[in-house]
C-alpha cells in the first residue's frame, strides 16, 4: 500500500515542522499562499488547511482523500466537510461525463462523416458505372451499324 501525503497548508502556522518534531516519516509538504497550494494540492492524499482552502483547487487533487480544517468556528468545517469533499468526488464524476458525452459526440460526427463518404462514393461509382454502360452501349450501337 502506497503511503499517504499530507499537505499542510496555513499562512503562519508551521504545521509541517510540529508533524516532523513528533517523529512522523510520512511524506509531507507545506505551502504558504494560495498559489504554493494550487501548484501542490495534486500531491495530497491528506490536506490540513486554514484559510487557505478555495473550491477551484478540488478540480487540481486527484489523489485527495481528506481535508482536515484547523480553523474556529464551525463554518468553514462545514463548508470544507460539506462542499469540498463531495465535490472533489462530484467534480471528477462531471468531468468523466463530460469527456464521455464529449467522446459519444465525436463518434456520432466520425459515423455520420463515414455515412456521407460511404454515400458519396457510391454516387461516384454509381455515375461512373453509368457512363461505363452508356460508352459500352454507344460502342456496342456502332458496332452493329458497321
């Protein structure tokens, strides 16, 4: 089983070191801004974060697994707990919709292209075969009159 990542992210708090000071080997990060974390959220499977947490990010987290919040209060749990855990699932669910429905589109246009060329050919054979019979006709016509 591959080990698990923990990111911390908090502006001030140095997070990161109190985890290394307890003896802990897991791997692990620490960010400082919202960029930092933007540039490494795909890294965590484990994310501990104050403040720093913004919806857009759950899109950039493949691996993430859980959002720890050390903020006050219970508003930003519940909106991290809530909005954000669910949506990492529910944002990659809508992506693989949408690459689905963007690939049934490309087939249904890739068939139908097909049915068109596969029709046009045959048109362009038909007409062929039909100047083919018509000379054929003409040269047979001469012939007899000769």
């Amino acid at each position: 089983m591959a080990e698990l990542t923990i990111g911390f992210a908090h502006a001030a708090y140095r997070l990161r070191d109190e985890f290394l000071t307890r003896g802990q080997s897991m791997p692990s990060f620490e960010v400082r801004s919202v960029a930092e974390l933007e540039q490494r959220v795909a890294e965590a499977d484990v994310l501990v974060v104050s403040g720093l947490w913004r919806n857009e990010l759950a899109v950039h987290a493949p691996k993430l697994r859980l959002i720890q919040s050390i903020s006050a209060g219970t508003d930003q749990s519940r909106k991290i707990a809530i909005e954000n855990l669910v949506r990492v699932g529910e944002v990659r669910l809508v992506d693989q919709m949408r690459q689905q429905k963007r690939r049934q589109r490309h087939e249904a246009f890739v068939f139908e292209r097909h049915k068109i060329q596969d029709r046009q050919d045959q048109e362009r054979a038909s007409a062929k075969h039909e100047k083919v019979d018509e000379r054929t006709k003409e040269i047979f016509l001469r012939r007899r009159r000769d």
